[in-house]
C-alpha cells in the first residue's frame, strides 16, 4: 500500500532534516514507540501498536540514501506474533522561506493480522499516525530554545 502527504515546517531544511534522522527524536514523535536502540545508521524500534491485544512489533531501521538536507530513505521491518510489517518511506526537503517544505512517501507491505486489518484500514491509519508524529516533530522545533 503506498501512502504519502506534504507538510510545511517553521525551520530551517538542515532542522527539519536532523529531526528526521535522529532516533531520539523520531521516538519522542511517534507515540507508539517503547523504546529505540541506534548505532549510527542502524536502529532497533521497540512499538506498541495502537491494536487490541497488547502485542509488541521488534523492528530493525536502516536509513539510507541520505543526502542531507534535502533527502533521506528509512527502510523499516519488523515482526511479532500478530504478523509483520515493512515501511519503505523516503522524504524530501525544499526550503520555503524561512521554512522547509517536505514532501514524504512510503510503501507498507504487512501479513498476519495486520493484513487483515485491509489495506484501506490500514493506509488511513499509517497516514494519521505519521501526519500525527510531524506535527510533533513541527512543534518541538518551532519551541523557543532554553535559555
């Protein structure tokens, strides 16, 4: 299933960027994340997803094809008892003013129970949570810093 948006941030490309490839930051936009291990380009994900049964999905992260700050490809699998899922999401950057203007994409495969779910469910879902998660990225970068 592919799905895809745009989303305009008040910060620089090279902000916006940073934001979207550091795992501390990532974790803390995604409320479904439990737990993020990185070393460098390679990342483990632990995610709760927002599905009955209080299952868990381990997902392996690597980002690749970065060019920064225009452009960044994350390729994510993971698998639990419920079944598995793989995102192939990229991003690109324009600046636009005084902001970025980004437009994403990704391809999600998924079996078992998330299949099941259909993938129009499913594509709604994946497309609210990830426009969710940019708009806590946007607002995190557009706080004032500490002083």
């Amino acid at each position: 299933m592919h799905i895809h948006g745009e989303r305009r941030f008040d910060a620089a490309p090279e902000e916006v960027y940073r934001a979207l490839t550091d795992p501390e930051e990532i974790s803390a936009a995604f409320a479904a994340i439990e737990l993020v291990e990185a070393a460098s380009s390679e990342w483990t994900v632990l995610v709760k997803p927002p599905l009955p049964g209080g299952f868990r999905l381990k997902f392996s992260v690597r980002l690749d094809d970065l060019r920064e700050p225009e452009h960044a490809r994350l390729r994510a699998w993971g698998k639990s008892l419920g079944g598995r899922v793989s995102v192939d999401s990229s991003f690109d950057l324009d600046p636009d003013g005084a902001g970025t203007q980004m437009r994403w994409q990704a391809e999600v495969d998924a079996a078992g129970l998330f299949a099941g779910l259909g993938s129009q469910a499913l594509g709604q879902v994946a497309t609210h949570h990830a426009e969710r998660a940019l708009g806590r990225l946007a607002a995190r970068m557009e706080q004032p810093a500490p002083r």
